[in-house]
C-alpha cells in the first residue's frame, strides 16, 4: 500500500465527512441551538416582566391596605366620636331629667309644707276659739266671727 495513496483517501473522507457535517447535520444543530437560546431569552424576559409585575402588584397591595387602614382609622374614630356624642347626650338628659325630678320634688316639699302650714293655722284658730271661748266661758259662733279667725290664721 502506498502512503500517498492512502492518505489521499483519508483526506477525501476527511473532506467529504466535513461536507456532510456542515450540509446536513450542523444547520438543523444550529437550527436548534438557536431555537433554544431564543426559548431562554423568552424565558427569561419573561421572568423579568413577572418580577416587575409582581412587584407593582405589591406596591398596588401595600397601597390599597394603607388606603384601608386609613379609613379603618377614620371609621374608628368616627365611632369614638359618636359614641362620646352619645355618652354626652345621655349625660345631658340625665341631668336634665334630675332636675326635672328635683323641681317636682321641690314642687311636692313646698305643698306639703304649705298644707301643714294650713293645718296648723286651723288648728291654732281652733285652739284660740276655744281658749276664748274658755276665758270668756261662753260659746264664741265661729260662722260669725269667721273673718276674725282668718285674720287671726293669717297673721300666725
């Protein structure tokens, strides 16, 4: 065998192999690979696009419970305020309904004082017809001196 010979076989080979490898088996590689780094920039672009979504998201929830903690706060104190409204005009009519209570008692008191003082009046005009009547040991007509005795009441 010659080496010349035998090397320009293998050359040939070489060379058809290589022919064969950049026509039929490298494009559909390339075709692949390409295929699959476009994939992974999709992918991860993707991702990008949900971490910035996710974060605005999260700013949007962080927004949305200070809004609500805030008219949470609003309607706590709202009720505090109607609650103190109502404490005060509670209080209000307590008090208004004590004096209420206070100026009938005072009412009923000056009655009853005025009618005790009435039957004690009757009860001294009595008490003075009677002791004149034993100091003059004669009857005294109480219808006839009516007036006399409602003077004599009036002045004690």
């Amino acid at each position: 065998m010659n080496i010349n010979l035998t090397l320009l076989a293998q050359a040939l080979s070489f060379a058809a192999l290589i022919w064969l490898i950049a026509t039929k088996v490298w494009p559909p590689l390339l075709k692949a690979i390409e295929e699959r780094q476009q994939k992974i920039a999709e992918g991860l672009a993707a991702a990008d696009n949900s971490q910035r979504a996710l974060a605005q998201a999260q700013e949007q929830v962080n927004d949305e419970l200070k809004t609500a903690r805030t008219k949470a706060n609003e309607i706590i104190d709202q009720a505090h305020q109607r609650a103190n409204q109502i404490v005060e005009q509670a209080r209000a009519e307590a008090q208004a309904e004590g004096a209420r209570q206070k100026a009938l008692v005072d009412a009923e008191i000056e009655a009853s004082a005025n009618r005790a003082r009435e039957d004690l009046r009757r009860q001294v005009s009595v008490l003075a017809v009677t002791g004149a009547e034993k100091l003059l040991k004669r009857e005294i007509d109480a219808n006839a001196h009516k007036a006399l005795l409602d003077e004599l009441a009036a002045e004690i």
